[in-house]
C-alpha cells in the first residue's frame, strides 16, 4: 500500500497538476479523524504521512502539568510522571505518544483512498471553473444536447456542459439536437456540485463579440463599440467610434456591400442591425439613435438631465416612434437618456408651454428677491432704532 499511495501522489502532481502538499494536509487531517473515530475522540492526536516512503503514524500530543493540577489524562500528563521519560520536561511542555494501532493500515488505505479520490474531483472541478472562467464574456460555439422545461442543454469543447434558460434563448429560433450554435459565456458559478456555465445567444455583448470577429477594426480598437441595445431576433441598435479621422466606423462595420453586417445578421437568424455613429455631442448622439428617422431638433429637460424631448417633422414620426415603439426604446437604451418624440406641429406649442414655464421660474425669483430686500430693510430700521433711541 505505501508504494502504491506514493505512485498515486507522484500521478496526482504530474497528470492532474495538483499540489503534493495539499494532498498530503488532507489525508493527515483525514487519517485523525479516522483514528478519533475509532478509537478514542478525546484525544489529542496528530497523524503524519511519510510522502517519501508512504508510512503513517498517529501520535498522542499530552501537555505536561503539575501532578496536583492533572484532570484529563487523555490530554494530560503529570509532571512526575513526564519526568520519568526525560528530567528535562517542565510543566506546558508536549509530549508525543506513538499511537499508531497495529490494524491501522486497513483503514489508512481506505481512507487515502478516499482523500484521493476527493482531491481529483476537486482539482478538476477547479480546472474546468479556471478554464472557462476565463471564456467569461467571450463567444464560443458548441452543440445543442438536449433540453428540459428549465434549461437548454449546451455542450462546449472539451465535453463541458453548459445551460442556457429560456431568457437567454432566441425567440425567433427552434434548437435542435446536434445544431452547433456561437453562444456567449454569461455566467461561470463554482458551486459545491462543480462549476455551472451559463451561456446565452440574447445578451447584447454577443452582438459586440460576433462584431469583433468579423470586422478588424473592431478586434483590434480601431473601431469601438461604445454601445449596444438588443431585442433579441428582432432588432439590435449599436453605437461606434472611431478616433481616426480618415475611417467611417459605420462603413467598417457594414463592410463592403454589407459584407460584414450581413455575416452577423445571418448568424443571428435575420436580427435588424442599425449602425448608428457616436459623437460627443449629446443632442447630435440622440438623433443619431433615432436612426432611420429625420430629427429637426432635441430639447433638454432643465429639471431632469436624463430626460429630452425630440421633435421630428410630422411625416417621421411614425418612424421616429417605430413599430410598438422599438425605435424610441432602443434609442433611450443605446443613449440611457429618456426620449420624448414629438412632431413639428406640436413644437411650437411645446416651445410656448416652456417659455411661460421659464418666465414663472423668473417671476418667482424676482418675487423671492424683492421679499428679500423687503425683509433687509425691515430688520436694518430695527437695528437702526435700536442703536438710536432717542428717535
């Protein structure tokens, strides 16, 4: 048995990468435990392993004490009876007692095989979590092995299954068994029953990724994407950047005759892509999100930053609005500001409802400033009669 747990430890470090040592705290901390159970849970033991020659040794630790003091003699030891040993020991001295039983081997054997075993589980499961953890965020493709009414069963390389709920599942796409679809690494949990991947083909940096694979300029951050809004299967909104001035990043992404576009458009099952450019300029950034529409002008709310009301001519506001209104609501995501679409005609009446809202705002303020004055000069007459009596 010795040679033999010492061939597994040496198998354990060089094929499965797992430290020596950690094996080795783990099988003395198991071999204690063993050797309390059996025999005596009172004591004070430590268990040693020989990772070179493969033998195990229990030892009872007993702290030495005055006689008068001696209460457990499981953990304990008189002084006199300590310096019968050795007449060096003084009292909170240990003295360790070889315990190891003679059929002790029987259950050492079984319970390092037992901590082998543990140990192998655990470094794979910390293996595969390491692996994809790393995949995190990133596309991957693999194929489609079953499905229940919680999860779709997805199985990556290296024969690693992942889940994919029903949130994260195309509405516009029927999976079949065997299909080999890109999904996106959402989520790695290492839970007690091993690492849990969750994968999705609905999360907007799925379109980002499909993007950098296509287009250079985006892997290599020439082109940005500062932002993406998704409707899964149906219509996504992305923002790109580009701090070259001789690059279209629009026409990066759309490629030469939509090449590029397509290719993500294709693989996503015919999803709508509106490529939009992202600019500094707030207002100019709002319209563009609007896109395919027409903007004539974006008015910002005073009170609320993250509110604008844009106004589109009558003939665009349909579209502006799009269809259930995803085309406001993919703007306000691409931008994160609330967007209010009104048409021409309506304008001018907005633009009257604001001026008489400012001037109330100056009215107010005139008001609160006058009363002000008014109340100064009171308080400066009092002061002045005070300081004045005789008035």
């Amino acid at each position: 048995m010795s040679k033999e747990l010492v061939q597994a430890l040496d198998a354990l470090e060089q094929e499965r990468g797992i430290d020596r040592a950690i094996v080795v705290e783990a099988l003395e901390d198991a071999l204690k435990a063993a050797y309390k159970k059996q025999y005596n849970a009172n004591q004070n033991v430590e268990a040693t392993f020989d990772d070179k020659k493969g033998k195990m040794t229990i030892k009872q630790v007993k702290t030495v004490v005055l006689d008068e003091d001696l209460v457990d003699p499981d953990t304990e030891i008189s002084l006199s009876d300590a310096l019968a040993i050795n007449k060096a020991y003084e009292p909170g001295d240990e003295i360790r007692f070889d315990v190891t039983p003679k059929d002790f081997g029987r259950m050492a054997a079984q319970t390092a095989k037992q901590v082998i075993v543990q140990k192998m589980r655990e470094a794979t499961r910390q293996a595969v979590y390491d692996r994809y953890k790393d995949y995190e965020g990133e596309i991957i493709t693999g194929e489609v092995e079953r499905q229940d009414n919680r999860f779709l069963y997805v199985m990556l390389p290296g024969k690693q299954e992942a889940v994919m709920t029903a949130g994260d599942q195309m509405p516009t796409e029927h999976y079949r068994m065997r299909d080999r679809i890109k999904v996106l690494v959402s989520k790695v949990d290492d839970s007690l029953k091993g690492p849990q991947i969750f994968v999705s083909r609905t999360a907007p940096d799925l379109v980002k990724r499909l993007f950098e694979q296509e287009v250079p300029e985006v892997y290599d951050g020439t082109v940005e994407i500062v932002s993406v809004a998704r409707e899964a299967g149906d219509r996504s909104k992305i923002a790109v950047y580009t701090h070259d001035s001789d690059l279209d990043p629009v026409g990066a992404l759309v490629g030469q005759r939509g090449a590029r576009v397509q290719s993500v458009v294709t693989e996503l099952g015919g999803e709508h892509m509106d490529i939009v450019e992202w600019v500094e300029d707030e207002a100019q950034y709002i319209a563009n999100a609007l896109n395919p529409a027409e903007v004539t002008d974006v008015i910002f709310d005073p009170e609320n930053d993250q509110a604008v009301t844009v106004i589109v001519p009558d003939d665009q506001l349909s579209l502006a609005i799009g269809k259930k209104g995803q085309n406001a609501r993919l703007a306000a995501r691409l931008t994160g500001v609330k967007i209010d679409i009104k048409p021409e005609s309506e304008a001018a009446d907005l633009a009257v409802s604001m001026d008489e809202t400012a001037d109330d705002a100056f009215d107010d303020a005139a008001n609160e400033a006058a009363d002000t004055n008014v109340d100064d000069t009171v308080d400066a007459m009092v002061d002045d009669d005070s300081e004045n009596p005789e008035i």
